[in-house]
C-alpha cells in the first residue's frame, strides 16, 4: 500500500511538473483559432505546421538564436573558469581574508538581481558596453560568479587534501595540481554548475531588454516577447517558438548529465 501511494505521488508530481511542457507542445500545433477553444484539448483536432513555419521563416529568428548560444556559451565557459578558480582557492588555501571575502560572496547571494540593474546599466554606459553581446557575457559572469565559486567551493573542500599533497611532493604547483587534479574530479560539480548558468544566460530577459537595442543583438528570449502584439497574441507561434528556445536546455542537461554521475575515484587514497 505504501508501495502504491509512493508511485501515485510520483505520478502526481511528475504530471504538475510536465503538464505546462505538454500545454506548450500542444499549443504550438493548434492554429490560431483553436488556441482559446472551450473546453481546451490537449491534443489539437486540427494540428498544423503553420506556426513553426512562421517562426522560421522570420528573417531574425535564425539570428536571435545565435546570439542566445553565443552569449549562453561565452558565459559557461568563463564563469567555470573564474568559479572553479576561486572556489579552489578558497577550499585549500589560506590567505589574509580569506574568510572576509568568502563572506561577502555570501553576501552577494543574497542580494536581488532587479536591484542591481541600475547600477549595473552606469556602469555598462561607462564602460561602452550597452548594445554589445559582450556586455551580457561579462555582467551574467558578474552575476552568477558568486553564486557558482560558492558551490564549487563546496565540492573542492571534500576532496581529499593528501590528493593534491602526494602531487606536490612530486614537485606538481598549484596550477598543476589544480589543471590535472582538481579539474577532472570536479566533473559533477562543473556539470551541475554548467546546467544552472546555461539555464541562467539562455533565460535571463530584463537585462537583455534593458541595454540591447539593435535588433540585430538579440538574443531569443526578447524575441519570444516581441511575438506578443499589443492587441492581439498569436500564441501558437508564441509557443512554438518556446519549444524551439527548449531543445537546447534538453541537450545541455543530457550531455552534462553524464558529468553529474562521476565521483571520486573508488580507492583513490588507497596505497
């Protein structure tokens, strides 16, 4: 019994959690005039390729899409890069303040995104990055670095120190150490890390609309909301569009999935 009430509340939330997935898929083949039918189907009667048609036939769509991988891709990259650095830094080595600085990365953690737009617009207009794909990059590092140091930071602090020991009596530095040890036992961590700051770039709309102005730099989730009119919405082309912008999300997680099953090697203090 308890088996079964298991696997009923399994069901139930596995329901809640794809059912909005499923709206969206069936809404980007329902037309036009089926899309506020009453009462709403989950599967269209009349189904139609016309709204993926549209989207793909916009002369920018093509465009708002490279510029969303551009920008999610120079972000993951550099903020693992500068994340994984700091967090090790901070899990194995001490210096003056350390533990002031990792406080105010704490800090920052806590602070809203939206309250720091302003700011962050002067900023961008002094350093002459508004309307630029490299201003996106360099503030969504900005943003998320904190946050990505803290978790790596965590993974770092469990390996084992007498790993990183028995390199450095082979007379293996820091960058060594953290290059050929560090790096490669941290795969789940930098899996995990890589999900959430893809999701966070390929997702984030109001700083995007805030400095992006030329059309051309758009990235897709401004083009998603450009596809709402201000009378009237079409929605199966809103939606169909929504489920291009997601098979991207699905690809990252599966590929870097795989990274998240990978632990410290079985025996690796074993002599």
């Amino acid at each position: 019994m308890k088996r079964a009430l298991l696997y009923l509340g399994l069901a139930l939330g596995a329901l809640v959690t794809i059912g909005p997935f499923l709206v969206m898929l069936s809404t980007s083949f329902t037309g036009q005039s089926y899309v506020l039918q009453l009462p709403p189907r989950l599967f269209p009667e009349h189904p139609t390729w016309s709204n993926y048609s549209d989207v793909f036939g916009l002369d920018n769509f093509a465009r708002y899409f490279l510029n969303s991988v551009l920008v999610a891709a120079g972000h993951v990259v550099l903020v693992l890069l500068l994340g994984s650095m700091m967090g090790y830094a901070f899990a194995h080595f001490d210096f003056p303040g350390k533990r002031l600085f990792f406080g105010l990365i704490l800090g920052a953690l806590m602070v809203p995104g939206v309250v720091l737009i302003v700011p962050q617009f002067l900023v961008a207009r002094d350093l002459h990055m508004l309307d630029s794909r490299i201003g996106l990059v360099l503030f969504y590092v900005a943003t998320q670095l904190a946050f990505i140091t803290f978790l790596l930071r965590g993974f770092f602090a469990s390996v084992p120190r007498e790993l990183a020991e028995a390199m450095e009596v082979d007379g293996a530095g820091a960058w060594r150490v953290y290059r050929s040890l560090m790096l490669p036992l941290a795969r789940p961590a930098l899996g995990t890390a890589a999900i959430f700051s893809f999701l966070f770039s390929w997702d984030e709309f109001a700083w995007a609309l805030t400095i992006i102005n030329d059309p051309g730099k758009r990235t897709l989730p401004i083009a998603i909301a450009l596809f709402q009119g201000q009378h009237s919405t079409a929605w199966g082309v809103v939606f169909a569009a929504s489920t291009v912008a997601v098979v991207p999300v699905l690809v990252i997680f599966v590929i870097f999935q795989r990274l998240r099953g990978a632990g410290l090697p079985a025996g690796a203090l074993k002599g």
